[in-house]
C-alpha cells in the first residue's frame, strides 16, 4: 500500500473515533504505523500519546530507533518524544539509535540516509 494511502486509512479510522492510543496485543497502535512516517504523523495529531509505553517499556521513539525508521523518530523528537525514557531493560535512545545504526549498516549493509544524521544531530542538541 503506498505511503500517501496508508496515511489516508489512519486518518480515515481516527477521524471516525478511533482511538490512537489502543493496544494491539501489547503493543501501542502507533508501533503499528512504522514503515510510514505520514501515518505516524496523522496519529500523533489525532491524540497519540507520544510516550506510550509497551509490555517492554519501549517508547515509540525507541523503538523507531531501534528499528531504524529514521524519519519517524525524527518526528518524535520534533514533536517533543522524551529523550529520557528507558525500557524495562534500561535501554537509551542513544543506546536504540546505536542499534538501529548496526541493523542498517552491518546487517542489512545499506548506507546511513540523511535522516539518521538529523536524529543524532536533533538527540544531541535536545540533551544539552
């Protein structure tokens, strides 16, 4: 499904009563958006909570990052994610943009988008 209509579905839902801060098994709607940074977009200005932790205590910002949706959680942090949040398991976002950095370059062999540097750049200047 193309970005643009993915985004339109969510919107679609949410306008209708949706609620953006449902659980999907353990885990918060918005994991749900993740390949599509429009539809993360459309859930956070329809009441998303932007912190909403899952069973591991992950944040939608951490896992974003774990991940290596860049765009997304450079959304996140534009829109105010908490940059100190951790999971049960004590992980960072410092420590999830790490990982996602790995996946992206070791595992999955593919080059670093400009994204990736927009998150660091935006990480380190909210911590100052």
């Amino acid at each position: 499904m193309p970005n643009s209509v993915a985004a339109e579905v969510f919107r679609l839902f949410l306008e209708h009563g949706a609620n953006p801060n449902t659980l999907r098994g353990k885990e918060p709607l918005i994991f749900s958006a993740w390949g599509n940074v429009d539809s993360v977009r459309e859930m956070l200005d329809h009441g998303a909570d932007i912190n909403l932790r899952d069973a591991n205590g992950d944040t939608p910002l951490l896992f974003y990052l774990w991940n290596g949706r860049w765009a997304a959680a450079l959304l996140l942090l534009q829109r105010g994610a908490d940059i100190n949040a951790q999971n049960i398991s004590g992980a960072t976002p410092e420590l999830a943009l790490a990982n996602g950095k790995h996946i992206a370059e070791e595992i999955m062999r593919r080059p670093l988008p400009d994204d990736f540097q927009k998150v660091k750049a935006t990480l380190d200047q909210r911590r100052r």
